[in-house]
C-alpha cells in the first residue's frame, strides 16, 4: 500500500479534544480522509494550538504529526509528546 498522508490545518488544536474545526460538515469530510491516510498530520501555527472548536475532526490519538512554530510552549509541547504525537516545530 502506498502511504497516503493527510495533511489538516484545524481551527482547533488541543491535547484533552484533539483537532477540531468550526464546520461539522468539514469535520464529517476530514474524517473521511483520515480514515483512507497511513498518517495523519496537522499544521498549526502555535497560538492556535490550545484553541477548541465545536466540530471533533479527531481525538489527540488520531494525530502522527503535529507540525507547527518554535513559538510552542513547554507544557503543550509535553502534552502532544505524552499522547504519541511526534511534534515538529520550525
């Protein structure tokens, strides 16, 4: 199988609700996606990070890779890490 990545900006980033967005009828087609990606990955600048929108696209498990600023705090950084979730920051 080839991989297939899934590469999300959400509205709302958060360790506790996962990657979520405004939208529910995004929401429903991002989680499509998800469902057909080896890897799923979010890009977020880190202000938006610990933001929370109504829309679940998926729980903090459900993300492989966050990918965002050197602006990340500690605290949220740990967050990510301890729920498996490799953190890039640039």
């Amino acid at each position: 199988m080839l991989p297939g990545w899934a590469f999300i900006e959400a509205c709302g980033k958060e360790v506790e609700r996962g990657a979520t967005i405004i939208e529910p009828n995004e929401a429903v087609a991002f989680r499509c996606i998800i469902r057909h990606a080896t890897q799923v990955i979010i890009v977020a600048y880190s202000h938006r990070i610990t933001l929370v929108s109504p829309a679940l696209i998926c729980p903090v498990t459900g993300i492989d890779i966050l990918i965002t600023d050197s602006r990340i705090t500690a605290d949220t950084l740990s967050g990510f890490q301890a729920n498996c979730v490799q953190v890039n920051s640039v």
